[in-house]
C-alpha cells in the first residue's frame, strides 16, 4: 500500500507526530525510517519486506549493511540507516552499563550480545571493575576463528594491571551461538580464576554470549567457591 493512500492522520509520519512513537506498528515505524520507497515498491510494502527478512525483528541485532542490502529494494543508503539504527542501540547499551557506579550485570550482558553475540568470529573480552565495582573500561583481549579464541591469561591480567583495576569480568562468544562450555572454556575459566588469586584482583565471571543467548561460568558452578 502506497502511503498516498492511507489518510492523512494515519500515515507513519503524521500518525508519530500526533499519537506519538509508539503508537506506530513495526511496519509503521521502519517505513518512517526508510522514509521512501522505490519505483515499485511502496515504502509500507518494502518496510514489511524487511520486517519479514528480520524475523519480526527478532534477527535485526545481526544484520550489517550488506545483510540487509540482500533485501529486494533496499540500497547503500537505506541499508545504512537501517544497520545505524542497529548500533545506535549497541552504542545506547554500552553507555547504560558503564555508567559511573556500581556495574548492573544485566545491563553489561545486554551491551556484550550486542557487541559480539552475533560475530562470525570468536572474541575474547573483559571488562574491568574497581574497588567499588564500577567499570573503568572494556578491552577486547583476543580475535580468534569461527571455533576458537586464543586467549593468554598472562595478556589478560598484564591488562588488569594497565587499568588498575580491582576485579574483572571475562566474555567471549560462539559464533555457531550454541553457549555450551567446551572442555577448554572450563580449563580456561579456571586458569583464570587461579591466575587472579595470585594476583588479587578477583575474577567476577566468565560469560559465554551466543545470539542471545548467555552462559555464566560462575552460576552453573565451573568457578570455586560455587
């Protein structure tokens, strides 16, 4: 449907600006974001197109800009405005969890399955604490294969050190986004843990991110003391 079509007040635009942005559907909202359709394709029609290559909305977290340019109708610039809006979120999420205070775990996860969950690769991350559990920074430690990371825990802690930090959360993710532990996430986990012991700088969790879903090491008892 062409939005010439629709009356007046209930175009995408108009509608947003009288009920405000949440009165809009899904299909409502991205054809406000793509703005335009093509020859012949109706913005309305092609904003359903991607809805549908999403899954609803469910995949929109992986999709890159040659992601969403494989969608009939949309080019460079609207598959640009689509993956902004993509990491807009990623970039709104990393500021919510490293906020000045204490470190809500919640919001550190959401922030790491966004920024790695979904990567083709594997990522070796951390993210360093102080004496009051505040974040000081993130660090990607290292960029493995689509199987494996290679990690160094002499490279992790020298890290620490760098930051000064008190205590430090590990992430990494599986790109095949099954978050199960292999054999070697356990003996790394607890090399880890070993390692901050000597060291005094306590080792919070390590997290496994895949999509989205997440595994902690330290909830289902891989760390000592559980």
């Amino acid at each position: 449907m062409r939005v010439q079509e629709i009356c007046a007040e209930q175009r995408p635009r108009e509608k947003a600006l009288q009920q405000g942005l949440r009165s809009l559907s899904d299909v409502e909202l991205l054809a406000l974001m793509l703005g335009s359709g093509t020859r012949n394709r109706p913005v309305m029609d092609l904003a359903a197109d991607v809805l549908k290559a999403t899954s609803n909305l469910a995949d929109w977290e992986s999709f890159t800009p040659a992601s969403f340019m494989k969608i009939p109708g949309i080019r460079e610039v609207k598959a640009l405005h689509l993956a902004a809006a993509v990491d807009l979120v990623r970039r709104i999420k990393r500021a919510r969890a490293f906020r000045s205070r204490p470190f809500v775990f919640n919001e550190v996860l959401e922030w790491c399955q966004l920024e790695f969950g979904f990567s083709s690769r594997e990522h070796f991350a951390a993210v360093f604490l102080d004496t009051k559990g505040r974040i000081l920074s993130s660090r990607v430690l290292s960029v493995g294969t689509q199987t494996e990371s290679l990690v160094s825990i002499k490279g992790a802690f020298r890290a620490a050190l760098e930051e000064n930090a008190a205590s430090v959360m590990f992430f990494h993710n599986h790109p095949s986004q099954d978050v199960s532990p292999s054999p070697q996430d356990i003996e790394t986990t607890r090399g880890l843990e070993e390692a901050g012991c000597t060291m005094g700088i306590d080792v919070v969790d390590h997290i496994i991110v895949g999509g989205s879903d997440w595994f902690s090491m330290k909830l289902s008892g891989y760390m000592k003391g559980e």
